[in-house]
C-alpha cells in the first residue's frame, strides 16, 4: 500500500526550518509570516504523527526522527529543483552546475564566486550541496568538488589544495577568565566538534600535539556541518579544529584566531572532479583554470599540484 504523502507546503517549511534552525529565517526565504510556518509544521507534525522540533530557550532543535526524515526531504526537493531547470532549460551549454560540500561552499567557494561571474558573464553557475557522491551519468551535474586521494575511477580529477589541522577560537577566548595561552588549557575550554567524519580531527590534533586524546572526549559540542561548528566558534561557544580553507577568511577578518602554532598536515585533498568525456567543455575548462587561479595565483605551472605535507607529522603554522 502507497503510504500517503503529506502536505507540500509543510514539507517546504520543514526543510527551511531545519536547514535554518529558525522558523523567522525560514518565513522569510518562503515569503510568509512565521505564524505561517508555524501552523505548516504543526500540521506536518499531526500528518506524520511525529514531533519534528524541539524549542528550548529560543532554541530550534531538531528530533532524532526529524534529523533522520530531513536527509531524504531535501534530497526529494533538489531532484525537483533540478527536474525543473532540464524542463526548462532549452541550452544548457551556458549552465554550469557544481556540486560540492555545503560548509566549503558557505565558508570558502561562494565568497569567490562573484570574480568567476566578473570574468565570464556568460555563463551561468548554479551550486548544489550533497554529502554523497555524485552520479555524473544523469547529466545534472558537471563537476564536484570532493575530498580524497584523488582516485575515482573514470573521472578526472584535478588538484586543487591541501588543508591543515589546528583549533581556532574567537579573539574573546584568548583573554578570558581562562585565557588560551597553551594547549595544556584546553581543558579549561569546551571543544566543538564536528561529525560526518571529522569525529577523529581532535584525536589527531591532540596527539600531534603530545597532549592526551581524552581530552577530546571531555564535555562538548557536536555539529553535523563544519560552518555551523565554526559559527560556534566565532560566537565564544569553545575551540574549534578549523581546516585552513574553510578558516582562512575568518582568521584574515578577525572573526577567528590561531591560538597555538602547532598545524597538523593531512594526507589528503580537495579535487575538482568531473567526467573524462566532458572535462574539456569550455565552460567546464574556463572554471577550473579560475578555480586554480584564484588558489594558486600567478604560477606558472597552473596546472602542477602543489607539494603536499607529509602526513601524520605535526608542523609550525604559518598565518593565514
């Protein structure tokens, strides 16, 4: 028996709530008034017999069986928003469409993407967010930029840049009541963590850092996005272990700062991938020549992957 799907308009509230954490965001980018998203989430919750927020102090949080439910709504409306651009999209030789990590894109793509438009006006970028591997055989999407060793078979995989390990904090936290002055003061300080496989980026940290691994387990803070770890941060909420392309804006603008001068490398790195049968298109061609500008800068061999660190060896941090 087909099981009955629920109202549409409480669907689209829900993953606009919790995608925001905010029912006054989620009005706002649907163009109704929060009492409206109210009621669409109440019937939802009565259509599907389960509680899907959980207010506490002017806090949204989401329920177990929500944060279970969410993966596969906003899967459901990307596969209509993208049914509805091949519908009516009649050359799409102009489109470009990339997939990658939503923190990446938040904290390190999206704040660079205005100098890509700048240079090529005609072409048209269009971003989609996904934790899982692209299928490149359904043509919706033309690249993604992903985290690896570079090994996937039948695609191209272009390097782009490595990243480091090190905690970050707000500037507050350095002349606290318990100021950061040396790792050993981690403990005074509550860690942010991220999950989703960052779980271990802490461990590593500590260890590198000749510190006990435990203290990653004292009490904390888990995010399952890197950027909402890394907001936790900026608000003074603890330490965070930042990764150098997702911190680099915020440590150059003052929102976040090093606190310690030990960086663990990592052995591995962030790719620009696509399908060896379109990798050379022009608009596909013209984005990754400016994506490895705009990381490399002026090199003259654009397209020669940087040295990598040696991984597992912990390294004295150069500023970002």
């Amino acid at each position: 028996m087909t099981a009955r799907l629920p109202s549409l308009n409480g669907l689209r509230a829900f993953e606009a709530a919790a995608r925001h954490l905010s029912f006054t965001v989620a009005a706002s980018e649907l163009n109704v008034t929060q009492t409206a998203i109210s009621h669409q989430i109440r019937r939802l919750e009565q259509e599907l017999g389960i509680k899907l927020f959980v207010r506490q102090n002017r806090a949204l949080t989401l329920t177990p069986e929500a944060k279970e439910y969410l993966p596969g709504v906003r899967a459901a409306f990307n596969d209509l928003r993208l049914a509805t651009d091949r519908l009516q999209r009649r050359d799409n030789d102009h489109v470009l469409t990339v997939s990658t990590l939503a923190s990446l894109a938040a904290k390190w793509l999206l704040p660079k993407l205005s100098a890509f438009q700048e240079a090529h006006p005609g072409i048209d970028v269009r971003i989609t967010t996904s934790t899982t591997l692209v299928d490149f055989k359904s043509g919706d999407v033309d690249a993604a930029i992903r985290y690896g060793r570079g090994q996937w078979p039948g695609l191209r995989a272009d390097w782009l840049m490595a990243d480091q390990l090190f905690p970050v904090c707000s500037p507050a936290l350095l002349a606290g009541d318990k100021p950061l002055r040396q790792p050993e003061d981690l403990a005074d300080h509550v860690l942010l963590h991220t999950s989703g496989g960052a779980e271990d980026d802490w461990r590593l940290w500590l260890t590198a850092a000749g510190l006990p691994t435990n203290l990653s387990k004292q009490p904390g803070v888990t995010f399952d996005l890197t950027f909402m770890t890394l907001q936790a941060a900026i608000d003074g909420l603890g330490v965070a272990m930042g990764r150098t392309s997702y911190v680099e804006a915020d440590i150059a603008k003052g929102r976040l700062v090093v606190p310690f001068d030990i960086a663990l490398p990592v052995d591995a790195g962030f790719y620009l991938v696509s399908p060896e049968a379109r990798a050379d298109a022009p608009k596909l061609a013209a984005f990754r020549h400016w994506l490895k500008a705009s990381i490399h800068g002026k090199r003259e061999e654009l397209g020669k992957p940087e040295p990598r660190p040696e991984p597992n060896e912990p390294a004295r941090r150069r500023r970002v």
